[in-house]
C-alpha cells in the first residue's frame, strides 16, 4: 500500500492523477486486494471527475467486501443521485455484504428497485437476493424470491437449503433436495455437505445413505468437509461400523474427522473404544480434549474427567469455555472443592476474556461453590458475573436452598421475578426444593400453585415428588398421602419413595406399609423401598417383620446399590465403597478404623443405630 501511494504521489507531481485510468487501477487495488486501504480508495474516488458505473461497482463491493455494508448502501444511493444507472454487478455487491444488522426494510426497498429496474430475471441478482433474505430468518419471503428465480443455478438452491438449515427446517430441506434432483440440477460438493448437515440433525439414516450412495454412483471426490459431515451423519445415527469405513478410506484427515468419531463411540457408550481412539489421535486441540472430558462426565465418571483435564494442562493445550464446564460440573458433582478452585485459578489466568465473562462458566462455579457448601463464594461469582441468564437465577436458587438457606432462595426467586424474567419449570422446581429443604411448606404451597395460576406452568411429576418430600419432611404425612393420590398424573417411585423416607422419620408402619407395596410395585427388583421399610421396622422394635423383609429380598435377590463417598485429600479424590478394600492404603484405613472404634468403646461411646440397617451383607 505504502508503494503504491507513492506512486500516486508520483502521478500527482506529472499531472496525471486524474486519469481515468490511473484513478481506476487505484481504486481496483485499494477495493479487491487484502491490503488494500477502502478509504484511500474512496478519496481516490471522490476526485475522480464523473467516474463510470464500473467504479461505483468497485467501490461498492469494496465496503461490501470489508462489511461496511452502511458505506455501501450510501455509495449506492449517491450513484443513483448522479444518473448513474445500476447493471447487472450492482446489485450482487451491494446485497453480498448486507448482514442481519441491516435493517429488513432497506433490504426490501432494494428488492424494489431491482424490480423496478427490471434486474430480477438476473441469476445473479435473484442469488443474491434469496442470500439477503434468508439472513432475516424469514423463510417465506426467501421461497417466493426462490421459487421465481432460474432453477439450473445450484447455488440458488445451495443458499436455500443453507438458509433451511439454519432455521433449523431440516425436513424443508430434505424436500428441497429431492426436488433439485428431479430437476436435474447436479448438486455440488457445498449441497451435500448442507444435506447431510439435515440428515444428520433429523438422524435419518436412510437419508444419510442415499447422499453416500450418490457420491459413490456419481465417482465424487469428496473434500475433508464434505467426508467429515459424512461421518457426522452416520455417527448421529449410531452407525459407527460404517462411520468407521468411511473414516479409513479418507485420503486426508483432520482433527475434526478424528473428534466425530471419538464422539460416536461416547454418544453410544463405548467409553473404552472412545478412550482407545482418543489416545491415537495424532495432533489433539482442545475440542477433542473437551469432547472426552465431557464424555467422562455425561457418565458420572468425574474422577477420569479431571484426571485428563490435568493431563491437558499438562501438555499446555488451552481450554475453551466449554472445557472448563465440564471441568467444574466433575468438581462440582465430587464435592472437589481444591480441585474446583485450580480450575478456578485456570480461568482467572486465561486471558482469552470469552471464558471469563462465559455465562456457562459462570453457571459452572456457581453450581460448584453450592454443592461444595461455599455459599459466600458461590455468592461473589453472582455479584461479579458480566451477564446472567435464567439458569444463573436458577442456580442461585438451587443453591441456597440444597444449603438450607429457604428464605435467601425464595428472596432470589423474587428478584428474579423483579428483572422480569420468566421462571420456567426448572426454575420452579428449584425454589420448592429450597423450601423442601428448609422447612416452608405454606411458602411451598403458594409456589405451587402459582406456577400453574400465575405462569401456566403444569407441574410435572418432578413438582409433585418435591411438594410430597415437602409435606412429609414436616410430618404431613396424611396430607402428602392424599397430596399424591390427587395427582393428576402417576406418581412414580421417587415421589412415593419420598413418602416412604418420610414414614420412616415419624415412624408411622401404617403408611409406611402401605406405600411400599405402591413402591414395590412399581420397582420390584429395587433394593431401596425394601431398605427404607426395613429402617421403619428397625426403628419400632418390629423385628419379626423387618426378618420377612429380609427373606423376601433374599429370596427375589433384590439387593442395594451400594453407596460411594469421596473425600479430597491435597487435590488428589479418593472414593470408597460399602465392603471395598481396593484403595492402595485399605490396611491403613482399616487399622486406624479398628483403633478408633475401639478408642469410643472404651469411652463408653455407644452408636444410636435408630433401627437402620444400611448394610445388609453382614446379616447371616
């Protein structure tokens, strides 16, 4: 750029800068070239004495080209104002660069023109008007401009299956692309990435395998987008044998083409061929790192997915927002709170400012900081977020109450409905479990009924089962009994078994008897309504009939999952299970157990068992 002003400088001094030739070599640089400068172009232009509709052409793709699509829109109508008729390039340059910031009505008054101007039979133009009506998301006005256009141009039909797409009309665009075959229109390698895109969201696998039949009958070369989009389709719909096929006949691969894979085998659960996969992909960027992290959490397995985030800092790979998510969900849900303040450290020394001011990060400390019973920080992460969405609010609520914190949860609610924003279910399921929690039942009443009064919200049974918690918790049984046969909808095991643990607090055998058998029935080969019924027994002295319980499970070989609890010790989690003995230091932990049962003994420390009998393989 620096030479060639130099040479206009030159052009200047001899007097011939405002050659229409020498204005225009300038000003096809300064438009079209990556280094080109737009505003020399421009002052170059505005010299130039009654400059040909070419220039005006140029200067418009050039705004266009660098999204000063205002510039653009300017430069048109100041052509207009000269006499200078538009032709055929005009209209395509200037409507390349229009963007949804563009407001609708300039893009219809251009529409107008063009039809005044009688440019609308151009294919040209009628492409680039399908392109500018589709970035307004208004599909019908795209089809009518589409449906009046020439139909052997395949990037008319390309835009319009694109714009389908993302209006999320996935089927629309299936229909259109069985049309554009029956027209004989031959697609191109851009039309059937957008089809398997389609096929891929509707997992329609027969769909998927027309487009690679096609691909083979027709002898088509096909991209690394094109392959990619491929597999995505068929790893969608589960078809990993297939997926696979196409993978290794790939000429050229990416880390894309790996990272579809490794998600197929995640999204059907073979974690180890997954884990296989990642392992050998040869060059890993944060995706795939994030999208095995992830598949580790999506399946409660939160010890993996923080030890490979360690191993990812470790091999100096950035994180993304959505690395750190995963990351504070697997702390979260371990009650990792030193684990859950490195990541925290993670995020604050990132200078990528996209995963500070993430909301979805937010959220995630948030939600970590709750259940790791750091209020006051969880508290500071609220005040200091950017933005906040609903699941912010949410969050804030859920998190107070899972502290028995009722009243700070049901005040957040309120300043929620303060900023106008809309509870959703989930949301009202969060502040009656912060009543649940903490006691409020006449609080818990109002809610309920003001989900379905005030917001139109029909409680699910998720409501039901907190509304049920709620009233046993406070020793309403006969209420939460009649509470439940009310529903309007089946209550199912979780809202009945809420029941039972209440019955089993205030001892009452009568209901508690009666709501195992609806538990029973419901989930016979479940250990845990035979165990809540055992403690009921346990805890009135029935011993006679907590026996018969006993024998029934043995009989049916019904037996409890056992429990598992975790501590962090240094950063580093250890997990224990009820019998286990795999931990590296089990004859520690044994010993030093054995040591302090004995040190309580000697005390005269007595264990109040309240009749629960947790552990049922130590019964003979």
């Amino acid at each position: 750029m620096d030479q060639l002003k130099q040479i206009h400088l030159q052009t200047i001094v001899t007097g011939v800068s405002l050659d229409p030739l020498v204005c225009s070599m300038i000003i096809i640089f300064c438009c079209n070239h990556h280094l080109g400068d737009i505003n020399y172009a421009r002052q170059v232009f505005d010299k130039t004495p009654q400059p040909k509709v070419f220039l005006w052409n140029t200067m418009i793709k050039g705004y266009s080209r660098t999204t000063q699509t205002q510039h653009a829109i300017s430069m048109y109508i100041q052509m207009l104002r000269t006499n200078v008729k538009p032709d055929d390039y005009t209209f395509p340059f200037l409507l390349k660069g229009f963007t949804p910031s563009i407001s609708s009505k300039i893009g219809k008054a251009i529409h107008s023109h063009v039809y005044k101007l009688r440019f609308d039979s151009n294919p040209a133009v009628q492409t680039s008007l399908i392109h500018m009506y589709s970035l307004y998301g208004n599909m019908d006005d795209t089809r009518r401009v589409f449906d009046t256009s020439l139909k052997n141009d395949p990037i008319a039909w390309n835009i319009m299956i694109t714009s389908y797409n993302r209006s999320k009309l996935f089927n629309e665009s299936k229909n259109l692309f069985d049309k554009m075959e029956k027209t004989q229109v031959k697609p191109t390698l851009i039309t059937l990435v957008s089809i398997l895109s389609a096929c891929s969201k509707l997992k329609d696998i027969n769909g998927t395998k027309h487009i690679h039949q096609y691909i083979k009958n027709n002898k088509i070369d096909p991209n690394v987008k094109l392959n990619n989009t491929l597999l995505d389709a068929y790893a969608t719909c589960h078809e990993m044998d297939t997926a696979l096929e196409v993978f290794t006949n790939m000429k050229t691969r990416d880390v894309i083409s790996w990272t579809v894979i490794l998600s197929g085998f995640l999204n059907i659960g073979k974690f180890d061929f997954a884990r296989d996969f990642f392992d050998r992909i040869p060059v890993k960027d944060s995706i795939s790192w994030t999208t095995m992290i992830n598949g580790y959490v999506s399946q409660n397995r939160f010890k993996e997915s923080l030890m490979l985030f360690k191993k990812m800092q470790d091999e100096k790979i950035e994180p993304d927002e959505f690395t750190m998510v995963s990351a504070l969900t697997a702390c979260a849900n371990m009650g990792a709170l030193e684990l859950g303040e490195w990541v925290k450290v993670c995020i604050d020394k990132n200078h990528n400012l996209k995963i500070k001011n993430d909301v979805f990060v937010g959220n995630a400390l948030i939600d970590m900081y709750f259940k790791c019973a750091e209020v006051g920080k969880a508290v500071d992460v609220f005040k200091k977020m950017v933005k906040e969405d609903k699941f912010t609010w949410t969050n804030m609520i859920v998190g107070y109450g899972m502290n028995g914190f009722g009243n700070e949860a049901i005040n957040m609610f309120n300043a929620m409905m303060k900023e106008s924003i809309k509870p959703d279910g989930v949301c009202y399921l969060g502040v009656l479990c912060a009543c649940m929690h903490s006691g409020k039942v006449d609080e818990g009443r109002k809610l309920f009924d003001d989900m379905r009064i005030h917001h139109g919200i029909e409680p699910e049974v998720e409501h039901y089962g907190c509304m049920v918690d709620l009233l046993g918790r406070s020793g309403l049984l006969s209420e939460a009994y009649e509470f439940i046969n009310a529903m309007p909808i089946r209550p199912n095991s979780v809202v009945w078994r809420a029941l039972l643990g209440a019955c089993g607090i205030y001892k009452d055998v009568d209901l508690g008897e009666i709501v195992a058998r609806k538990l029973v029935e419901l989930e016979p080969d479940n250990g845990a309504g035979y165990v809540l019924l055992c403690n009921i027994y346990g805890a009135c002295n029935r011993w006679e009939d907590l026996r018969e319980v006993r024998n029934l499970m043995m009989n049916k070989r019904v037996t409890k999952t056992p429990g598992c609890s975790c501590i962090e010790v240094y950063g580093s989690i250890h997990e224990f299970v009820v019998c286990d003995r795999s931990h590296f230091r089990c004859d520690e932990i044994y010993s030093m157990l054995e040591r302090i049962t004995q040190d309580l003994k000697v005390s005269g420390y007595t264990p109040k068992s309240n009749g629960k009998f947790l552990d049922f393989g130590e019964w003979g």
